[in-house]
C-alpha cells in the first residue's frame, strides 16, 4: 500500500507525479489502462498527455505555478488516446530542501450518475479531511469565527492543549468539535506518532473495552496479546469523538485511567499504567446525558476542569455571513466555477434561519447552489436545494420569518379578518416576557418555566426583538 508521510493512499484510484517542467515522471492510470509496467508513458510532457486540457483548468499548472495545496472537484479532461475522466483531485507541491521539484495529483474518479458521483464526493471529502490532518493543516488559525465567545474557547483550547487535564468539547452536530480537537492536537506539539484518535460510535458495544484498553491471550476465544489505544498513545494525546457512544461500564475503566493512569487489559489481572492525555468531544448536552444515564456523573465532573461549549451557528449570527462568503469562494474555486455572489434577500434569509446542521448545513447547502447555478450567476432563493425552499425564506418586516406557506394560509385568514399570525407571535411575545419578569430576566430560569431549552430562548428572543 503507497503512503505519503503518514498518510496511506487506499482510498485513490489514481496518483499523477509531474516535475517542474511538466515531464510526468509517475502515472498510475496508465499502468492499469495499457496494461504491464505502463512506463510507455514516463517521460511525456503533460500536456502531450492531455492536449485539450486548458492551462487555467489545470489543478496541476496551477500547483506547479503556485507552489500551494490545489483541491479541485469534478475536472474533466481528455487523454491523447481519446479517453475522457472526471475526477477530484488534490494537488499538493513535492519539495525538496524547500525548492519545489514536482506536483502530486491524487484523484477519485467520478460517475456523473447522482448515486456514484456522491459516493466519489464522499470518498474525496473523507481523504481531503485526512490529508489535511497529515498534513498539520488544522490548527487554531484555520478556525474561521467573528464570534466573542467563540474566539474566547480558542484560547481556553490553546491553555488546555497544553496541559494534562483531560478536555471535553460539546457542541451540535456541525458545531467544529472536530476541528477543535485537531487544532489542539496539533497547538500540543505532540509527536503525530503518539496521537490516537476514535470514533466511538464507530465500534461495537461488545468491542470498545478491548480496542480501548487490549487484551491478553485467552480473555475469550480467539484473543490474543493485543495493545489497547491508551497503551498505543502513552506518552501523547487520544482523542475519543462521540464520548456517549462509551457503554456505561466501560466508563468506569476510562474513569480510572484519568484519575491516576492506570487500567488493566481485557482478562489480565496486572495493571498498566500510561500518561496520556484524553481529548473528549459529544454532541449532546451533559447535563442531559446524566440524566438519561448515558454518561457517568462521576465522569463527566472529572472533564468539567476542561469543558469546552460550543455554540450553534443560529447563536452565532455574524457567523453566518463570514461562513457563506467563504464557502462560496472556496467552493466557486474547487468547482472552478464562476459565481457572481450571492442576493442581499437570500443573505438576510441565511441569517434568519436555524441551521439545524450548523455550519456543516450551511457548507453543504452553498456546495450545491455553487455547483447547480448557471456560470456568472448571482446566487439567488429559486437555486435553493428543494427541501430547504420553504425554510430558508426572506425575514418579514417585523423581524418575524415569512414561509410561502404562511404567506399563503395567513391570506385566507386575513381576508377573513383574523390576523391569524401577528396573534399568536403576540401571544409568544407576552408568555416570554411575563416569564422573564417572573424569573427576574434570568434566561435559565425563564427556559424551565416556559419548559424549552435555554437556547431556543434566546433564539426567539432575537426573533421577537426581546431585549
């Protein structure tokens, strides 16, 4: 199996090499198209390879020319045979004493069927998140945020990366917990070697003891003397994603390894003991999670030291325009595509909605207006993804969201006099403000009388230009 660095190469379907001068020097697609050693084609200038191929299309020239990292989706190019390939791509600079000496294009081949071609996005996706976490590339810089609190958990994250204690990160699904994690990671300055990371959910109930803390010979049938991920990591970090996935019992092992190191493997009777510092991220409330007895007490005060929140991307407003000017740029660049920008209503829509998927919704949602809009165009609400249509709509004058289904059951109510929704946002407006009155304006206090989530709280409150 090819590696680069660290990073194993077995999710490609083909690796390109070309040198400065644009000599491929290095083409697996040939070796499997023509059969035997392929070396008829080592040595062939690029473009000789590929003589459609325009030069401003090239992730390739544009590497070459740059020296800089090139991700580029769905590029189509026609071979001197004749062939024609769609394929993702990532372009990186091959360096030598720092002096460039080549680019290394690795591609997944993409079937234009929808099925097959999100299977290739996925695939490539997947190993761009791979060789950026090689690569070092996730750090506290790389984190885009115009958001007070949010700036401030980056540098508690930098303080906590730097010590022992162990650190939990929760946040909604989409919310960066990864992102964090790996930024801290890498702020650690630890050795990448002593770095393990795990997705809880990934595993089995029935296994997580043992790939978490190994075993020794004869635990159960078939067991052998295998080394656990703490024992892998000693010396470094773990980082265990989606911590409630842990079953129960287990926890009460991993208790014990943050309390004083030690753990015994999976049918031994003598302890280990490591120095190893747990990275944890969830994407369910703690406090939730105790109560529905998914994560121990005891267990979650010793991450309290070191809990970091993340807040979702509706609470984070001025967010939301950064986020979808960078993503239309990045995506406009990775599509090579031409993108005007994007309507003041369809902005101010974007602000006022949810994002139930946070900033993970948000990026996938410009992906698709970036790819299925005519060149030049400005993007605009008609270029929506259709589920989202009905829910990310225009705000109303009043600050209050507009849906076209609103619009239209609010004009047979109107028509027969009943203002039918100005209503029932007086009688929320009221509910809210004698609860805050009653609760001294304390928010906490308020979202358990009116029996809703604090977040939803303050969300409304925005909604309803509570102040």
């Amino acid at each position: 199996m090819l590696s680069i660095g660290s990073l194993l190469i077995d999710s490609l379907d083909y690796i390109m090499i070309v040198d400065r001068d644009y000599n491929i020097i290095y083409n697996t697609r040939y070796d499997m198209t023509l059969g035997g050693d392929g070396q008829a084609h080592i040595g062939k200038k690029y473009f000789d390879m590929y003589p459609k191929l325009k030069k401003e299309e090239s992730s390739i020239v544009r590497c070459i020319e740059t020296g800089e990292v090139i991700i580029r989706k769905n590029q189509r190019c026609e071979d001197y045979l004749g062939n024609t390939y769609v394929s993702n791509n990532v372009t990186l600079p091959l360096k030598k004493k720092g002096e460039f000496i080549a680019a290394v294009e690795m591609s997944i081949d993409v079937n234009l069927q929808e099925k097959d071609k999100n299977l290739a996005n996925s695939r490539f996706d997947e190993f761009i998140k791979r060789v950026k976490e090689a690569a070092g590339k996730i750090t506290f810089d790389t984190i885009l945020t115009e958001d007070p609190e949010m700036k401030r958990n980056i540098e508690k994250a930098k303080v906590l990366a730097t010590m022992p204690n162990p650190t939990l990160i929760y946040g909604e699904t989409g919310t960066g917990k990864e992102v964090f994690a790996q930024a801290m990671i890498n702020y650690s300055g630890v050795s990448k070697n002593n770095v393990v990371i795990q997705n809880c959910a990934a595993v089995p109930e029935n296994l997580i003891e043992s790939i978490l803390f190994g075993t020794v010979k004869g635990a159960y049938t078939g067991a052998e003397n295998r080394k656990g991920l703490f024992e892998v990591a000693n010396g470094g970090i773990i980082f265990l994603d989606e911590l409630n996935s842990i079953p129960f019992h287990v926890q009460a092992k991993l208790l014990r390894v943050l309390q004083d190191g030690t753990f015994r493997p999976l049918g031994s009777n003598v302890d280990k003991k490591v120095s190893v510092k747990v990275i944890g991220a969830m994407n369910i409330e703690p406090m939730t999670a105790i109560e529905n007895n998914i994560i121990r007490k005891d267990l979650f005060y010793r991450f309290s030291s070191g809990l970091i929140t993340l807040s979702p991307l509706r609470e984070r407003k001025e967010d939301i325009r950064m986020f979808t000017e960078y993503y239309i740029k990045h995506f406009a660049d990775v599509y090579d595509r031409d993108v005007a920008g994007i309507t003041d209503e369809l902005m101010e829509a974007f602000i006022a909605y949810e994002w139930e998927g946070n900033v993970r919704e948000l990026m996938n949602t410009v992906e698709y207006m970036v790819t299925s809009s005519p060149e030049g165009a400005l993007l605009s609400r008609e270029m929506l993804p259709a589920y989202l249509k009905d829910k990310i709509v225009p705000p109303s004058n009043d600050g209050a969201v507009m849906t076209d289904k609103r619009a239209e059951i609010g004009g047979e109510f109107l028509s027969d006099g009943i203002p039918y929704y100005e209503v029932m946002e007086k009688v929320e407006r009221d509910m809210i403000e004698k609860a805050l009155e009653q609760a001294q304006w304390n928010k906490s206090r308020a979202a358990e009388i009116l029996g809703m989530p604090r977040q939803t709280l303050k969300y409304r409150m925005k909604i309803l230009n509570i102040k």
